[in-house]
C-alpha cells in the first residue's frame, strides 16, 4: 500500500506548499538564524511546517509523486490519495485524532482540525546537522575573571599576565565563531533545473595549418610515379598454390641460376587467399572509388571491404614480416603503405 505521508515528507523538502487534495495544505514557514540580545545563545535557521485547511483543491503535486513512485495512473494515483483522505477522516472521527507520519498530529477543534508539528519535523535539508551555539557574552567573562582575582588576590600579577592571554584567546575564538554562523545562516541558492553543456574537445586546429589535399573523388591527393618510366619492383607469388616440381634440362638449370642472380633484390609479393595480414595501399569511402583506384593501377590490386570502408591491399600473408618487406618496396608507388590484421 503506497505511503502518503512519506511522499509528503518528500515533497516538503523540495517545496514550500504540498497539498493534500480534500484535507489541506502543508506550509512551510522559513525562519533566519538569529540571536537574543544581552543573551549567548544563537539560534540556527530552520523551517517549520504548518497547515492551512482551506487549501484543499488538487494540484496534482502529490499525484505526480505517487506516478512516479509506484508508476500507476493519474487517476489510479487520485483513487489512492482519496481513499487515504477517507480513512484520516473516519479515524478522526471515532479516535479523535488522527498521526501523519512524522510530519504531526491532527485534532478535533471548535470549527476546524488543529495541527500539531512534531518537534523533529524540520524538513530544511540544507541546514541538516546545525545546533544552535551557547556563546558567553564579554560581560560575563569579564565578571568571571574578576571573581577569579578576588579569590587570588595574593597572585595577582600572574593571574593579571594570565588573563591578558585568555581574554585574548576568548576574543579570538569568539570572532571565528561569529564568522562561521554568518556563513552557515546565509541561504544558498541552487538552481535544480540549470542544463549543463558538454565538455568542449580539448583538440585545436592550429591556424596556418594547411590541410589535406584531395582529389575529386574524395581521396588523398597523392602523386605517384609514371607507370610507363617506372621499372619492374617484385615478382608476384601465390602462396595459396603449392610449388610445382618440374623436371629440368641442364640448359634450363643455368638459365634460371642467372635469372636468380638478377632477381635477389626483388622481394615476392604474397598473396595467400588465407593470410590474416593485409598490406592496404588505400582506404576509400564507396565501392565506386576502390574499383576506379583498382582500374588506374596496372598492379595486382584487391578490394577488401571491412568496418564500412573499402581498403586496397596489394599483399596478404601469414607473415607479418613477409609483407613489412614488400611494403619498403611498394612505399615508393604507395607512400603510406600500412598492414592490417
């Protein structure tokens, strides 16, 4: 069964007024810190709550709290807070009094219900651990040290030198007291419904920096050297075939000593369909443009599409270290070569 008075205690410390469709209102009253005069005594800022019986419409406060709570209905919310009115005014009709959480208690008056507050119904949360000071006023420690020189009068250059000390240590704690109240009494505002923006990114652009340049199709304007003047880099290897053991002629033997003479500062290309390293030569937004980067390159070029970009890869191995070779080989066709796993 849902509680109303604990969804009024809740209410009066977020608001001034909570209203009680068909009982009445609970008000707040805020009262400052202050102090008696000719007294010690300094009295902490509170906020006590008192009830108004005319103020009985609904304003759907407390139906609100009750969705949000129990998330009923806005009518379902009206049937519970009408027969929670209903069982106050029938237990106060045969009991005479009716408890209401720890907010008070109501009676039976001449012409309307009168309201007790208990003590411990201080909903003013920001004030929650404050006690009111008992502060000795100047008159009253200058009478008690007189009354300690009477008693001593045969000391009493010490107790003079002595009270100099402890008047002085007195004035100073009395100071730092008076200080902390001012501070503590004074209300402090706060805005509950203020919208905070995000951080801003600490990444700044240097002005003058020139930017990246780009072709027509959106990639990196990168000048590659002439295909035609160019000379052969590598020699291209499958790895996903196995070698062919051919059966050669002695003549056939020499030829390819020589050819791989001429061939030892060429490095193999790999291209094995199960390698899980590709080396990319490029990384394009659409299918469009890998395949009209594919068709302006006379090498051995494939489309790899991953992440939603379509990437160039010239190699694909096992081998991290195979295409490392073949990238210092291809960086000066590709400048910026990098391996992917």
């Amino acid at each position: 069964m849902t509680n109303i008075a604990l969804h009024i205690e809740y209410l009066l410390t977020k608001h001034d007024c909570v209203i009680l469709p068909g009982w009445g209102a609970f008000i707040a009253q805020h009262s400052k810190a202050f102090s008696f005069e000719d007294s010690c005594q300094f009295k902490r800022p509170s906020k006590h709550i008192t009830f108004n019986q005319s103020l009985d419409h609904n304003d759907g406060m407390l139906a609100h709290s009750i969705i949000r709570r129990d998330g009923v209905t806005y009518e379902v919310a009206n049937k519970i807070i009408s027969d929670f009115v209903a069982s106050l005014k029938k237990q106060i009709e045969v009991d005479g009094a009716v408890a209401l959480g720890k907010i008070g208690c109501f009676r039976i008056g001449a012409e309307t219900k009168v309201f007790e507050p208990y003590n411990n119904a201080n909903t003013c949360d920001y004030n929650f651990g404050l006690t009111d000071l008992n502060i000795p006023t100047l008159s009253q420690l200058m009478h008690e040290v007189a009354t300690q020189d009477d008693s001593a009068s045969e000391s009493r250059g010490v107790i003079a030198s002595g009270f100099g000390r402890k008047f002085i240590q007195i004035a100073a704690s009395i100071a730092v007291l008076l200080c902390m109240t001012f501070m503590l009494s004074t209300p402090l505002n706060y805005d509950s419904n203020a919208d905070y923006a995000a951080l801003n990114s600490s990444i700044r652009v240097k002005p003058g920096t020139p930017r990246v340049p780009l072709n027509e199709d959106g990639c990196l304007s990168i000048a590659l050297p002439n295909a035609e003047t160019s000379q052969p880099l590598i020699a291209e290897k499958d790895e996903a075939k196995p070698a062919v053991n051919e059966v050669k002629s002695e003549e056939a033997k020499s030829s390819t000593k020589v050819e791989a003479q001429e061939s030892k500062t060429q490095v193999e290309i790999p291209h094995n369909a199960n390698g899980v390293y590709y080396l990319i030569v490029s990384s394009l937004d659409t299918r469009a443009q890998a395949e009209k980067f594919v068709a302006q390159h006379n090498d051995d070029l494939r489309i790899l599409e991953s992440d939603g970009r379509y990437r160039i890869y010239a190699a694909q191995s096992n081998s991290h270290k195979a295409l490392k070779a073949a990238s210092k080989q291809l960086e000066s066709r590709y400048p910026g070569c990098w391996i992917l796993r």
